[in-house]
C-alpha cells in the first residue's frame, strides 16, 4: 500500500505544492486564477492555516483555511448565521493531483482543516464552480450544506457559476 501523510504546510513545500497545482489546473481547469503564479497564489498574505498531503513523500495536494475576502459563501453565511467575520473562514486552495485521488487525500486535508476551524471556534465556507462535479459531490459526501449560488469573477471579466457551502456544524 502506497502511504499518505497530511501534515501541516511548511515553506519548503511551496515547490511541490505549486508543481502539484500546475499539475491539477492543467488536468481539470483548476483553478481558473493563480496558475500564472502558483506560489503567490498558494501562500496568500490572507492563510491563517494550510496543509499538504503526501503520497510517497512527493506533495501531491493542497488546502487552505484564509480570511474573507468578499466571497459570496462568506457574505451569505454571515447574513445567514449572524456569526461575524471572526468567525468566519475560507476553505480554499484545496486541489489532489489525479493519480492520488484514489487515496482519499482530499478528504483528509478536508477533515485537517475542519479540525483546526473547529479548535478555533470558526465555521467554515467555500464557493465552488458548478463545473467542477467531483467537488461538489466530495462536499456533498462530508456534509456540507448548500447556502446559496454566486457568480465568480476572475481573469479579463470572465465569470463563473458557483455554488456556495458551509460545513457541518462540530
């Protein structure tokens, strides 16, 4: 059996993690901003908290706990909630290379982040891309609730259709 680790990020995986990004965008089209520089976009002045996963030492995924930042997700899940910023947070950045999806990894880096959210006393939020199904159906899978749609803006005016998420309670 192949192992798998998810540890905290550290800056020395900034490398693999940007490698495994190019990989996952050029694979499916994710994400649709960051790729022309995937170290900027990864390690964000707005993280509070990122881990990686392993698969025979090489990184091969990636997520991100961050502050709002104008998403709609967040926005939605305020106005929703009543809960205000401080108890807000972004699940972002999170992408597996193809081949390691087999292992689970994504719903592991998942569970890393929503153990720390949830030792810090934070709900977490996402917006996620209509196009991207298998996403979707991963933070089905977990228990994630819809909230709302949005439209995201990125590149040269371009906008897609997302879908907002909150995560289960603790």
């Amino acid at each position: 059996m192949e192992s798998t680790v998810v540890r905290p990020f550290v800056t020395s995986d900034l490398e693999g993690a940007a490698a495994a990004l190019v990989a996952v965008h050029a694979s499916d089209g994710y994400p649709v901003e960051g790729v022309a520089d995937p170290e900027g976009w990864i390690q964000s002045a707005n993280v509070l908290a990122a881990w990686v996963g392993e698969l025979q030492g090489r990184i091969v995924g990636h997520v991100s706990v961050m502050r709002p930042q104008g998403e709609e997700s967040a926005a939605m899940w305020m106005e929703q909630s009543g809960d205000d910023e401080k108890h807000v947070a972004v699940l972002a950045r999170l992408f597996v290379v193809t081949e390691a999806r087999k292992h689970a990894l994504g719903q592991q880096l998942m569970q890393a982040a929503l153990a720390w959210a949830r030792e810090h006393d934070i709900r977490l939020v996402l917006d996620v891309l209509t196009k991207d199904a298998a996403a979707i159906r991963l933070y089905q899978r977990l228990g994630w609730t819809k909230i709302g749609e949005a439209s995201h803006s990125f590149g040269d005016n371009q906008r897609a259709d997302a879908i907002c998420f909150v995560a289960p309670e603790a």
